[in-house]
C-alpha cells in the first residue's frame, strides 16, 4: 500500500479485439482524422444496425461483456443507445419508450408487502404533465405495474428497436406482458421498481418527453403522490423517484441509484453502532478478482466490531468514480480514516468472504 493508493480495476480485459465490433469500436478510438474518425463511427453505427436488424443481441451482449479494455465498453454501450434511441430518417413519428426507476427505503417492524402495482396512475401521469415533464396535449402512456430489473432486462434490444419503429399509437402501452412485481419488506431494505411508458414522438417536433430531467418541484411531488398511494400505518416510506429515462439508460441508472442509497444506509447506521459502542471507526475500501468492491467498516482495534458492503461492479461503472463518491460520502458521515487497499484481493479467504479489517493493515495504511 502506498500515500497515493488507489482502487484498482478487478475486471477482467483481455486487450485483445475478438469480433467485428471490437476492431470498429478500438479502430474509432484510437483514429484522429476528422474524416476518418466520421467513417469508422458510421461503419460501427452500420455493424450494430444490422445485428440488431437481424437479432443479433446475444452477439452484440457478447461483445460488450468480453471487450478488451473499459474504453470499448462505455464506447458499445453508447452507440448501441444511440442505434435504438435515434428514429429512423424520414419517418414522421416514433414511439419512445421509457423508464422511471423509482428506489424505495421502507422499513417495517414485522413484514409488509408493497403492492406492485400503483392505485391511480393517471393521477401520477397528469402530475408528470403539469410540471413539464410530459407535453400537454401528446399521446403518452404510463403503466402503473411497479416491475422489477429482471423485466427490464429481458427485454432486448432488437425488441426496443421493433417497437420504435412499429408502434402507432400510445394508448395501447407496450404490447408485452409485464408482471406486477410487490415488495416483500422485512424489517428495512432499499428496493428498486420501475415504472415504463411509451410516448408517440412526431418528427421536427419538441420533445414529448423530458428525459433525464433535472430534480425539482417535480420529483419531490411525485414522491409525495407515490407515498400516499403506496402508505401503510405500520411502515416508513421514502420513494426517490429519478427522472424518465430512455430504457437501457434507466436501467444502469437504477442499479447505481440503488446502491449509492444502500450505501448511503450502511454507512450511516454502522458508523453509529460503532461510535455508541466506544469504538473508533476505520472505513477499508478494497477490491476483489470477482469483480466486486468491497467496503469494511469497523473498530480500529477490535476485530470482532465490523460490517461489510458489496458493490457489485456493473460493465460501466468506473472505480475511480465509486472510490470517490464512497470517500465524500464517509467524509459527509464526519469519518476521515479511510483506508484504500492498492491490490486486487481474493474474493474468498479461510472459506469465508474476505473482507479486510482494519486490525489487520498495517499502521502506515493508506488514509484516502
């Protein structure tokens, strides 16, 4: 460990380009020439097009999760957004298709299951448009199932692609059957739902949906509705709704919202269990060849005094960005001693997860 540690990335890149998307995602990244650099991204443009014209998304899934290096990655996941989000030239409309992930802290004595599906959602729709984020007046649909990620997830790409292009009208929704998806809440947990729409765009026309809107009026309103909807006498409520998003982009964003809020939670609590017990907290950032970041926070000198958080690294997540947010989080929680293993660490050690405690770094340990 050294002053100037830092996390290190624990997945795995080959450096190697193994298909056809690989070659024109690392041949865009590394070309300099205006010219040039406008044909490569129209010929990596042309190659997603057509595998998804033609279903290709296992390939296209293939290719992302075995790309070389992290720029090929953010690089594929980014065109292929833009290969499903841009509408097709000289059309006069198309549908967009939409998601609202929506975190929920809730805590119970006993259990309480939230029901998956909103009582009113019409109410939340009128809401949405009286504060712009929907255009008065345009052919919008919200669905008011409450889904889980798994849903989102299932739906390919080559099938969001389809709808973009096919679908007439809104009023109809999406013509897939979604599942209510409730939330069995046992003692507290932060959970995460989705609610998913679809808006009829006509060409050369303002935007009929303001995705990624920034938080306001708006989002603390909707919160407001969605407790009401979804109270109950014997549970604490906190819903954080995010702004509507285009599909793909909403379901990296709900992930991440999710756990920045999970740890938000975990740090908060164990820093004051560690505290009114007498101990002097210490926070361990560390890294893991599963592919995980790990945090430990426990007792300077007591060993048996600690809790642990798993991040689970996405494809986009940057470490540098997590090791960051952890920092200025723990430093909002007034903790300071934060220390950041420079190595990736095995995932298992004495046939138990291996989280590193504080008793056993060293005294000049990196403090962050």
């Amino acid at each position: 460990m050294s002053e100037t540690a830092v996390l290190p990335d624990p997945r795995p890149y080959s450096g190697i380009d193994q298909s056809p998307l690989h070659a024109l995602a690392t041949q865009l990244l590394s070309e300099n020439n205006l010219g040039r650099l406008v044909a490569a991204e129209a010929a990596l443009d042309a190659e997603l097009a057509a595998q998804l014209r033609h279903g290709g998304d296992a390939d296209i899934a293939k290719a992302i999760s075995t790309a070389p290096n992290p720029a090929v990655v953010r690089l594929l996941s980014e065109r292929l957004r833009v290969a499903i989000e841009q509408p097709l030239a000289g059309s006069a409309q198309h549908a967009v298709v939409f998601a609202i992930p929506v975190v929920m802290v809730a805590g119970v004595r006993g259990q309480h299951e939230i029901p998956g599906k909103l009582p009113d959602v019409a109410v939340l729709q009128t809401l949405l448009t009286e504060h712009g984020i929907f255009q008065r007046g345009s052919d919008i649909q919200l669905a008011g199932k409450l889904l889980d990620r798994e849903q989102l997830l299932a739906i390919q790409p080559s099938q969001l692609l389809r709808w973009r292009d096919a679908l007439q009208y809104a009023s109809g929704g999406l013509p897939h059957e979604f599942k209510e998806s409730p939330i069995k809440v046992d003692g507290d947990g932060v959970f995460l739902r989705y609610l998913v729409g679809v808006a009829m765009q006509p060409a050369d026309a303002p935007a009929v949906v303001q995705l990624n809107a920034t938080p306001g009026q708006w989002a603390m309103a909707f919160s407001k509705l969605l407790s009401e909807q979804l109270k109950h006498d014997a549970m604490t409520f906190f819903p954080l709704p995010r702004a509507p998003q285009a599909w793909l982009a909403a379901l990296d964003d709900g992930r991440v919202a999710q756990q920045e809020i999970r740890f938000q939670v975990f740090a908060s609590n164990t820093l004051r269990k560690l505290r009114e017990a007498g101990e002097t907290p210490v926070a361990v950032l560390s890294c893991h060849d599963n592919g995980e970041l790990r945090v430990t926070l426990g007792a300077e000198k007591n060993g048996e005094e600690w809790a642990g958080f798993i991040w689970p690294l996405g494809p986009l997540d940057r470490v540098d960005a997590l090791q960051g947010m952890m920092s200025m989080l723990l430093r909002e929680c007034h903790h300071d001693d934060i220390r950041i293993v420079g190595e990736i660490l095995p995932t298992v050690k004495d046939n138990l997860p291996y989280f590193p405690l504080p008793t056993e770094l060293p005294v000049s340990a990196t403090r962050h």
